[in-house]
C-alpha cells in the first residue's frame, strides 16, 4: 500500500490539473480595419511623384526622321541646355517643372484609357504621348505646336 500511495497521488494530481486547465477559457479579441486601396494602373505608379531629369533631346524626331541631337546630359555639344531641369508629376494631376531657382505648377491630363497620351497645360497646351517607361527611363514624344521633340528622362 505504501508504494501505491505515491503512485495514486500522482495520478490524482494530474487528473485535477487536466480539469483545471482544460476547462480554463480565454476570450480574445480581434480588431479588424477595413483599408481602401487605390487601384494604380503601372504607367501610373512609374510615373507619377518621381523627379525626372532630361538625359537627351532629339528635335524634329519624324517617323522617317529620328531627328537632331539638340542636348544630352553632359555633353559639350549642345544647343540646348536643360542641365537644371526637374519635372515631377503628382496623381493629383498637377506637374512641378524646375528650371534651377525658378519653378512653375501645371495641370496635365491623361488622353486616354492606358494613360499613355498626355495634356500638359503650361500655360499653353503640349501634347505629349509616353513612347516608353520603366523604373530607369521616361521618353516622351512631344508633338506640340509641330515641334516633334523626343525627351528622354531618367530618375
């Protein structure tokens, strides 16, 4: 009998505990936030809040024509000097354009359903269409006023 006791008494222990903590409860509480994601197309979130300097500019770039070299970053060649040149375009549709200490605010919109064809009001009208654009390059072929001008950007 002495050696059942220890042995009973263990068994005892066990059983009480499993009750115990098998009939302990915790309440937890989850709190769920709903969030509202903006759907942005991809030319969109390449785009747009990134500052972009001009790397080259062709003028009277044609289908047939790829145009004259008139500036290119870095260069000692060029007939136009766009070195200080900063344009940001931001979802709010407005497009930030540096020129050194000056700046100017303009409105732009996009022309169609892929948001490839741009409305630049600044203060006239260009009309621009995004020939290509990635993480390391925008170009944008401007075609106002007939000066078929070939930007290429980089961020």
């Amino acid at each position: 009998m002495k050696k059942l006791f220890p042995c009973v008494t263990v068994i005892t222990i066990l059983w009480f505990s499993q009750l115990t903590f098998s009939s302990c409860s915790k309440t937890v509480t989850k709190t769920v936030t709903d969030t509202v994601t903006k759907v942005v197309t991809p030319i969109s979130s390449l785009l747009l809040g990134k500052q972009w300097i001009v790397d080259s500019l062709y003028v009277n770039y044609t289908a047939s024509n790829p145009g004259t070299l008139a500036y290119v970053r870095g260069g000692s060649n060029n007939t136009q000097n766009l070195d200080n040149f900063i344009v940001i375009m931001w979802p709010d549709l407005t497009q930030l354009f540096i020129n050194g200490n000056s700046n100017s605010t303009y409105t732009f919109a996009f022309q169609n359903s892929d948001s490839t064809q741009l409305l630049i009001h600044n203060p006239n009208v260009d009309y621009a269409r995004i020939v290509y654009l990635s993480e390391k390059y925008l170009t944008i072929y401007d075609s106002t006023n007939s000066a078929l001008s070939y930007y290429i950007y980089k961020p």
